[in-house]
C-alpha cells in the first residue's frame, strides 16, 4: 500500500509543479531536452552535494583562488535550475531543499511540507523503503534546513526541537553534523540521545573524540555531532567535511553494496560567508566543499555505478567579481546580505547525467534522481 501511495504521489507532485511554474515563471524558457529521449543503464548509488548559497561567482572565485581549477570541472554535464520558491523569487534553504528532498514548490521556511502544510514524501523515505541505506554530512547543525528537508515535515524550518525528533525516528543511517543542543536538554524532556542508541544508532561528538579518530561501527547506525552548536568555519580549524564525504560513502557502500545507497553532503558555510558579505569565508568554504566533490569523484570514477549531482539551493550575497580581479586575489562586490533569485548551476558525472543538462525547475532534480534511480519501476504494488 505504502509503495501505491508513493507511485500516487509521484504522479500528483509531477502536475502540481507545473503548476507552480505557471504562477511565477512567466517567461517561457527553453525546456531540457526530454528525459526519455536518453537512454542509459541506472547507477545504484546516488551522492548529491550541496554548496548553500553556491552560485556561478561563489564557483567561480574559488577557482580562481585555487590556481584556476577545481573538482567540479570534472563533471562532464551542466544545467540550470530555477530556484524560486511558491511564495517568492528570491528561496530560502527551506523551501529550495524541500524541492530536492520531495519533488514540491513550498513555501520560503516550510520543511517537507506543501503550501498547505501538509507532509510530503521525501527521497530518503522512498530508497529506504528499497532497502537503500542513506546519509547526511553537512557543515550546519543536523537540524538545519538543508539537511532537516532530506527526513522532517514540519511547517517552519525555526522547530528545531521538533526536526531533531523527526531524524531520531527516520530512515537516516549516517549522519554528521553540528547541533547536539536539539537533542538533549529539550523543553519535552526528551533524551534523544538516548533514545537513538536503543533505536540502533552509535553515537559520539566532537568533545569525545575528533572525527578523523572515530571507529565507525558498519554494523550500527551511525551519527557524530561535529559541535554541540553550529560548527565552526574550515578558516578556524574545521576539518571533517572531506573525510567524512569518504568515510560516509565507505560505510553506505558497505551497507548498500546490494540496492545502492543515497548521500547527501552539504557545503552549509558557503552560504554564511555570503551573508556576511565576506569574500575570504566564501572562497574557503567553496574550497572545502569542493575538496568533498573531489572524494565523491574519486569513488564515482572507480565504481562506474554512481551518479553524482553537485548544485546549491540558490546564490547568496550577490556576490560578483569586479575590476582589478586577478588569478589569487579577488576584488569582490556584494549587492546583497541575503539570496539573490539567479539561476542555479547543476553538475552531474556518472549513469544519467546527460539528465541534468538544460534549463528547469529546482524541483526537477527530485524527479530527475527519481527516474535515474528508476524509482517509479521499482515501486510494487
Ligand atoms: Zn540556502
């Protein structure tokens, strides 16, 4: 019954986008090419990164500050998404990270919710519900709206205590990530520290052990809290965000050598650093992030049964590079302190990534990795 439900939803969620487009985009643009004119055999695993705030400048300074290269390049296809969300042009997080998770349009700070409030399927209950184990690795507390899209539904992204709760019951197997003060010393009492360890998890922090010292068990569930808070920038001794992009893919390849698995990593501070209007942070977390996009393309490469998809949720600070520019130094301007509404850009290496070349909507990419994983076909009634 579950599995008609979701096929159901497919079907539902594919009309309701459409409709979404009508109301706010109303130039027509240039469609992808369609998706079942190619052909390729699925891959079993998909690893999808995430540069919050990651737009063409932000990529485009950090190669320029890295000797005029990065891992992205090794991708061989790129598009666009259309990041707008159903109450603005201009996303947040929230609503541009439920697009990817559930294949919807929402509102600016709903979390796996539609316009109306009403919980939405999301991509890591699908493959779970197909026995594909799955991860979170980001650079923001666990909680945050990024991250809290790929397993909670709740109506704004601010429930914090109610997000932790939604992961302590999901599907999510490895996960890595600030935020230890949404799961003990709650407002309801609630250890939920310690009801995930009777749930199967092992878990540990950062004021335990260092993350590159951790065992990690394959035979348990697995989480790390890399702060009690939020994490602190790569510029100030964070280190974890590669290893644990590798570490993550061992122990899901580990778990999923059978049906795939699916990970997600975000870059979180790329998008901070555009807040604060900070040219410096920018580039440097791009460089981490893109330092995980090079251990995803390490291992794609090798296992040839792997596709990687590397876009942001939306461009943040309006962040360009002037005049006086050169190869290390960047002269930057800011239009600015928040998201900006420009198109996105989407890289794609591996089975299926001729999928991702075109112009779209953000929530194109849920059905796009829907059909590459050929979800749809693997749905019993
Ligand atoms: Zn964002």
């Amino acid at each position: 019954m579950y599995m008609k439900r979701i096929l159901l939803f497919l079907v539902v969620t594919g009309l309701f986008s459409a409709c979404g487009q009508r109301q706010l985009v109303e130039t027509e643009l240039p469609g992808p090419v369609p998706d079942d004119s190619i052909s390729f055999t699925p891959p079993q695993n998909l690893i999808l990164l995430i540069g919050d705030g990651m737009g063409i400048a932000q990529i485009t300074a950090g190669m320029y500050m890295n000797g005029n290269k990065l891992n992205l390049e090794r991708c061989r296809y790129t598009g666009l998404h259309i990041p707008c969300s159903t109450d603005n042009l201009v996303t947040d997080s929230a609503a541009g990270a439920t697009a990817f998770a559930c294949g919807i349009k929402t509102y600016n700070g709903a979390i796996g919710v539609d316009p109306s409030q009403k919980p939405v399927p999301n991509i890591v209950e699908q493959v779970s519900a197909m026995g594909m184990p799955t991860g979170l690795v980001v650079t923001s507390t666990i909680t945050h709206a990024t991250p809290a899209a790929f397993y909670a539904h709740q109506p704004h992204r601010d429930m914090y205590e109610a997000i932790a709760a939604d992961l302590a019951k999901s599907d999510i197997d490895f996960f890595v990530g600030g935020g230890t003060v949404d799961f003990v010393g709650r407002q309801d009492g609630r250890d939920l520290i310690g009801e995930m360890r009777n749930n199967g998890f092992f878990l540990t922090d950062s004021a335990t052990v260092s993350f590159d010292k951790v065992e990690i068990p394959f035979d348990k569930k697995f989480g790390y809290f890399s702060s009690p808070n939020s994490p602190v920038k790569v510029s100030e001794g964070r280190n974890y965000l590669p290893l644990a992009t590798k570490k993550a893919i061992q122990y899901l390849k580990h778990n999923g050598d059978k049906k795939g698995f699916f990970l997600m990593v975000e870059g979180s501070q790329i998008d901070w650093g555009g807040h604060a209007n900070d040219s410096d942070y920018i580039v440097s977390e791009m460089l981490d992030f893109d330092k995980a996009v090079g251990a995803a393309l390490d291992f794609a490469e090798k296992d040839g049964n792997t596709l990687v998809i590397i876009t942001a949720d939306h461009e943040t600070g309006g962040y360009s590079i002037l005049a006086g520019s050169r190869m290390g130094k960047i002269r930057p301007g800011f239009t600015t302190d928040s998201h900006t509404a420009s198109l996105v850009p989407v890289f794609a290496y591996g089975p299926g990534q001729e999928l991702f070349a075109g112009v779209y909507e953000n929530t194109a990419i849920y059905h796009k990795m829907v059909r590459v994983l050929n979800l749809n076909n693997k749905v019993q009634p």
